[in-house]
C-alpha cells in the first residue's frame, strides 16, 4: 500500500523537525520557537496541531485563501496617508481613537500596528523590557543550527599576506563543517561557506550569525516596493538562505556567538603553527591542506558528544543549488534584446516563435564558477560565458532636513567588506536604491 504524501515547503519541513524534537521531549518548547524563529505561543499551538493531526497539522487550513475579515487596500492605503501626514507623530493607540473620532474609521490597535509596521511607519516609541543574559546552551542535535563567520588575521605568520580563514561548525557538538581561506569576507565567501555545508551535511534548520553586511541589511532605506511588501528584501546571502528555508539568527555581540569565537581563537594558535610546519605559505595550498587533513584530525580531537543521536540536516538533493547559490540582479532587457549590467552585455537569443523579450523584467545570476544566467518568469532564457566574481555594491541613502528646491537625496554607495579594492567591485550603474545587492 502507497503512503500517503504531504507536500511541505522548505520552511514547513524545517518546521516538522524541530517539533518533532519537541515532541518527543528533546528540547522544550521555548528553544523550539527560537529554532523556528517564533513566539513560545505559536511554537506551543504548532505542537498542538502535530500532535493531534501529525505532519498535516503544521500545514495551514487556509493556505490558497483570502481571509474573511482581510482589511480593504483601499482603505489600508488612506489610513497609511493618513499616518504619515495628517496624523504624523500620533502612537498606535491615540491614532486609533482619532481615526475613530474624526474619520468615522474603525479599526483594531492590533491591526492598524500590523498595517502600519508593514507600510514602514516605524513607532512613536520604542519600549524594550530589560532581558535577562544567561549562557547559551547548545542546541541538542545536530542540524539544529550551525554557526559561522570569518576571521580575517596572518595565517601565514606576520611576514606573510593577511587573508580571511571562513568556517562553519554545527553547535551541537562544535564539528568542524567547512572552512576555506580566502582573500576578504565577502558574499562570494559565504556563498562557498554554504555550498560546502549543503554538499557535506545538508541543510539546517539555522545558522548563527553576526550583523555583516553580506548578512544582514544595515541601511535603514525602504525602497517603495519594500514598503509594500512590508520587509526589506535581503542581502543576496540572505535571499539564498530564505530560498532554503534557513533561519538566520543575529548575534547582537561577539560574546553571543562564542563558541566560533573560540574556535578562531584555536585555529590562529595551532593552524598558524601546523602551516609554518608544513612550509605552506599560500591560499591554494593551504585550502588543499584543510580538507585533505587538517579538518578531520580537528574533528577528532575537539568535536563533542550531542545530546541527542539525531540529525535534523535536510536533504538538498533534487534542488538547483547552482541557481540558488548565486549573486541575483534584476534588470531590464534592452530594445536590442541585450541586457547590460555594468561592462557586461548578454545577448539573448530568440524565444518561442522567434519573439524577442525586449522591455521584459528578468532576473541575472552570476553563479559561482562566474558563468552568468539570464532567467525570464523562471524560465531560462540566456546563458554569458563566466567573467571573475566581483561583490556587488551596496547603498546607502541620505536625506537632509530642509532640502533645498531642486536638491535630491544623497545616495552613498559602498562595498560590504571595506578592504576591497576598486577592480574587486562589481560596477553596476545603480538606479536608486539597490536592495539585494
């Protein structure tokens, strides 16, 4: 008899591995919602839910429908204008009574927060309880969350060239994932970083992470479709991330993620040493060195017992990792039926029928090996020969008080690793604010 199958996102089955710990009693509820990137509450109705109808209960019963009492755009848009001019500097609560009084609006202080956090009306005031800091225990399994970073320093004594040493390491028993030098941190970097986690382990239910601009969005700009959307979109490692159904966790200090921390601070007492030792001096032949032998004598020596013999690494087999880990531009394709970012020009070719795609929105990867693709409605449409991987360009948009008539708003654009040069940048002529590069 064929077993019933239930077909999950990538979230979703990241979801079931974490409650399915929860429910058999290998964490508790509270460090499941942390894994997940919950509240306690929802944690506690999503065990709820998989203990009554199994796996088919963390899937929502509304999925494909509008709900009901779902608050007209119209009227969404009018109080969002209403907010920002009529009614600016008013708190969630007093707009509420307000719209109310004078507009004949009414609508719950839950909701008008809802709908304006999303519209990026951020709040009058900010009011944080204190928190209580205690130790951080380590996640009971494997696959539950891997931590990593780069620590930039002279692996090869303080004669040779400063480099960047990346690693991975799973937080359940502090094996050493991957690790590999390169030049700078980059995006490049933790694209590689997270291929190499996919390729030996699989895919985990978290990373750990500082606030690295490869990471983490640090501008506070909100482009107009962001404002609608009512997110920032993410850092292109963030997007490859949020396609894997991965939960980035933020590291608000150095001391939080101190377990790599450590670990860097071992690598540059005994790595340093084992390559003096081995004469090694360059990038390639010490990359070589780590995986041929250094990573599984490491792995011997310091890696833990977890607590638990189970493994909630996912599978990544049957996904295009090749597409997924890729640096994303979105462009648009020329009268000539060419799209041009940078110094780079891509010819595509005719489609079906011999139409052509010119003034279409598409989407252009650089993959990792540098080869470039050129996708149309998810659908490729266009292949460029590899050109060297350069890190995209972020910005930063400023706006004076009182600006003059004509003035515009300045836009600064910068590299996220400050030690790159110029020819390691990728020029892309910007039109405003790029959000994922």
């Amino acid at each position: 008899m064929e077993r019933d199958r239930i077909a999950m996102s990538q979230r979703e089955l990241s979801r079931f591995r974490v409650i399915a710990l929860a429910h058999d009693g290998h964490i508790l509820v509270k460090e499941a919602a942390r894994q997940m990137g919950l509240s306690p509450r929802q944690a506690s109705r999503l065990l709820a839910r998989y203990q009554s109808l199994g796996a088919q209960g963390l899937i929502h019963g509304n999925r494909g429908r509008p709900p009901h009492n779902k608050l007209p755009a119209t009227l969404g848009q009018q109080i969002v204008e209403l907010a920002g001019n009529t009614y600016a500097g008013l708190n969630d609560c007093h707009l509420q009574e307000v719209l109310a009084e004078r507009e004949g609006i009414r609508i719950g202080r839950e909701t008008l927060r809802s709908l304006l956090r999303e519209a990026g009306v951020k709040p009058k005031r900010r009011r944080r309880p204190s928190k209580h800091r205690s130790r951080r225990e380590r996640s009971p399994a494997k696959g539950l969350m891997v931590i990593w970073d780069g620590s930039p320093h002279h692996w090869f004594g303080q004669k040779g060239p400063s480099c960047t040493l990346m690693a991975a390491l799973d937080d359940a028993d502090s094996e050493l994932i991957a690790t590999f030098f390169t030049p700078h941190e980059t995006s490049a970097a933790y694209l590689r970083l997270l291929r190499g986690i996919l390729r030996k382990r699989g895919i985990p239910a978290s990373i750990y992470q500082d606030k690295h601009s490869a990471l983490k969005r640090n501008d506070p700009h909100w482009s107009l479709e962001e404002q609608l959307s009512g997110e920032q979109t993410p850092t292109q490692v963030g997007q490859a991330l949020k396609e894997l159904g991965i939960q980035p966790i933020f590291a608000h200090s150095p001391q939080a993620k101190g377990r790599i921390e450590r670990l860097f601070g071992t690598l540059q007492d005994r790595l340093v040493a084992e390559l003096r030792l081995a004469g090694i001096t360059d990038v390639e032949t010490a990359n070589r060195y780590l995986n041929r032998h250094w990573i599984r004598r490491f792995n011997r020596r310091f890696r833990k017992q977890a607590a638990v013999n189970t493994s909630c690494y996912r599978s990544a087999g049957g996904l295009d990792l090749n597409r997924i880990l890729a640096f994303r531009y979105a462009a648009t394709v020329a009268n000539d039926n060419t799209v041009q970012l940078g110094g780079l020009v891509i010819q595509i070719p005719p489609g079906p029928g011999g139409l052509g795609y010119a003034k279409a929105r598409v989407e252009v990867r650089q993959h990792l090996d540098g080869s470039w693709s050129v996708y149309h409605r998810d659908k490729l449409i266009a292949r460029a020969a590899a050109t060297p991987l350069k890190e995209p360009l972020r910005s930063r948009r400023y706006r004076r008080d009182n600006l003059a008539k004509g003035a515009h708003e300045v836009v600064v654009l910068y590299p996220t690793s400050p030690d790159l040069k110029p020819e390691d940048i990728f020029p892309r002529q910007l039109r405003g604010h790029i959000a994922s590069a």
